[in-house]
C-alpha cells in the first residue's frame, strides 16, 4: 500500500525558525526548475529526427531561395526517408510540393508547411484512447518483443491510470523471463500498484488467471497483463495468447478489452518486421511506441501507423515512470517541425 506524506506541519509542530545562510525548503522548492510539459519531452524525444531533417531541408537552400526542380525533389526525398518516415510519405510530400510548386523559387517555409499538412494527413486517425470496460475492471494485455520497452511501458502505463486515481493491479506474465517479473515488481511499488507473479518458468495464463481474478475480487480500475517477449514461431505465440484470453474472460466477460504492442523507437525501420508476427498472432488494438528518447528517429511513428493499420495510443519519451503519453499526431508534427522555422534561413 502505498503511503502519501503531505507538506504540512501538524498543528502541534512549531514552526522551525529561518536559519540566516541556511537554504529552506520553500527556498529549494523556488529554486528549482519548473517540471517539463510531456511536449517538452516530446521534443527531446524527437531532437535527433528534428536534427537530421532540419538540416538536410535547410541545406537544400540558398538564401535566395532554391527552384523545384527534379534534383530539388530527388534532394527532398532522400532528406525524408533519412527520419524513418518511410518511403510512402516521403513520396507523397515530394509529390504534393511537385505539383503544388513546380517550377517556382521557394524559401525553406513553404516546404516545411506541405510536409507539416501530408504528416497530420497521414496520422489522422492514428491516435486513440484506450478502450475502458463499461463496468468492472479494464483488462489490458501487453505484448512485444523482448527489448523492446515492454516492462517499463507496462508500468509507466500503470502510473498514468494511479495519477487518475485508479486503482490497478498488474500480472506479471512474462513467466519465462526472472528479470522481467523482478523489474515488473519493483516498478510495482514505485507506481502505486499491486502485483500478481507467479514461479519462474510457470504457465504464464495462470498468472493472467489469478490477476483478473484478483481484479474482480479487489475492485480494481485496471489489470495489465505483461506477456511472453519471445516470438519463437507464431502458432506458439497464438496458442499462449489463446489461453491467456480464454482464462482471463472466465474471470471478466468481453476481457481484454486492450491489447497494446510495444514498439522500440530506436530499431527503426527494423521494428516494423520485428512487429509483423506479434500483430499478426497476438490481435493488438493497438500500440505503445517505446524509447522516443533522442536517440531514435521518430519519423518512424508514419509507416507503423499506416503499415499496422493501428492506433499509436502512447509514446515513452524517457526513463521515469512519467514519461508516456497518450500520442497527439499535432504534438508530434509540432514537435518534429516547430524548430525548423526558427533556424531555416531567411531569403
């Protein structure tokens, strides 16, 4: 249980007495700097992608200007795919500046504002809330690769459902791996929620069994579920998940009611093939993209929206338990774009 202390004196406690030289703790408190909003992170998330694709767009011009030619427009497509964007928007912003502006001497602005109308194009619908149950608990399974985020997107998930005031227990599924259920269990105790684990190496869908069953009985908000990161082949993967939601909706009818696939930001392109198998054996809703931290190229968010045909829910920006949230495609785009203004250079 967790235990929350708050900043006031008891009425019996005298005030202590200012201290000359001595920092108080209203002293610190003004001292120190304001919490960053999730935007700010966002952009330190999105720092390198903004970095490689401020550059490369600024680089195509001159200070006068620059004509839209086809080396112009073959210049401009190398520049997009290097963000990881994908090939498909990549081509559909060249072809939208191609036919918009053809033949015409442009400053760095007009091109920054036709990749900013074709990424919200391409993202709208991308974003998502979560599916909630209509009474009782919300069920939520997690699945992804191993190394891919997934414990620590499990319970930074954890931490926005307690800062609404929900209640939430997690289960601990990931059987096959000691060091996932440990760290699942220590985040547990960070973030104000209960845990259900079982024995190294035991059936994973008795863990989800006893988890949802612990959420019924409980009165619990919310049950996450981690799951196995191994894929091994797909109808194993299938047959694991299979049994999971079958004993999970013994215990809570139309359970799960989520099923969210974490994604490494920093893999790239290359999360995309890793992904494949779980989306197609695991029936994800949806999908959590893990490590947006400044080390990834995040234009990769595009073709995972597009090529999974799924809703981006959440995007991880760090390593504390504050650093997800739910994913704005405005956000995102503001993000990405917002600084190019700022240092294209003028005509």
């Amino acid at each position: 249980m967790a235990l929350f202390r708050f900043g006031r004196k008891a009425a019996d406690e005298p005030a202590a007495e200012p201290q000359p030289g001595v920092a108080t703790p209203a002293d610190e408190a003004a001292a120190a700097p304001a919490p960053r909003s999730f935007l700010d992170r966002l952009k330190a998330g999105l720092s390198k992608t903004a970095k490689v694709l401020s550059t490369d767009v600024r680089d195509l011009f001159k200070r006068d200007g620059r004509l839209v030619d086809e080396e112009f427009l073959e210049e401009l497509r190398g520049a997009l795919v290097r963000t990881d964007m994908g090939p498909a928007a990549a081509e559909a912003i060249v072809t939208d500046v191609r036919d918009r502006l053809r033949a015409r001497v442009v400053d760095p602005e007009v091109v920054i504002d036709s990749i900013r109308r074709q990424l919200l194009a391409r993202l709208a619908g991308a974003e998502a809330g979560v599916a909630l149950a209509a009474s009782g608990p919300t069920v939520i399974l997690v699945t992804g690769v191993n190394g891919s985020g997934k414990t620590t997107s499990i319970a930074k998930l954890a931490r926005l459902f307690t800062r609404e005031g929900k209640r939430v227990v997690l289960g601990a599924g990931d059987t096959f791996r000691a060091a996932a259920v440990e760290q699942l269990t220590m985040w547990a105790g960070r973030v104000g929620a209960e845990i259900v684990r079982g024995e190294t190496g035991c059936d994973p869908a008795s863990v989800a069994h006893r988890a949802a069953a612990r959420a019924v009985e409980g009165g619990f908000d919310v049950c996450i579920v981690d799951t196995a990161g191994r894929l091994q082949t797909q109808s194993n993967l299938m047959q694991e998940l299979g049994k999971i939601r079958r004993v999970i909706a013994k215990q809570i009818p139309d359970a799960p009611h989520e099923t969210l696939l974490v994604l490494d930001a920093t893999a790239g392109q290359n999360a995309l093939s890793q992904a494949k198998g779980f989306k197609e054996a695991a029936g994800c809703t949806g999908i959590v993209l893990a490590k947006l931290d400044g080390s990834a190229r995040g234009g990769v968010i595009v073709p995972v929206a597009e090529q999974f045909g799924l809703p981006v829910k959440f995007v991880g920006v760090g390593e504390s338990a504050d650093d997800l949230d739910a994913f704005s495609p405005e956000q995102f785009v503001s993000a990405l774009l917002d600084g190019m203004l700022a240092s294209s250079p003028s005509p």
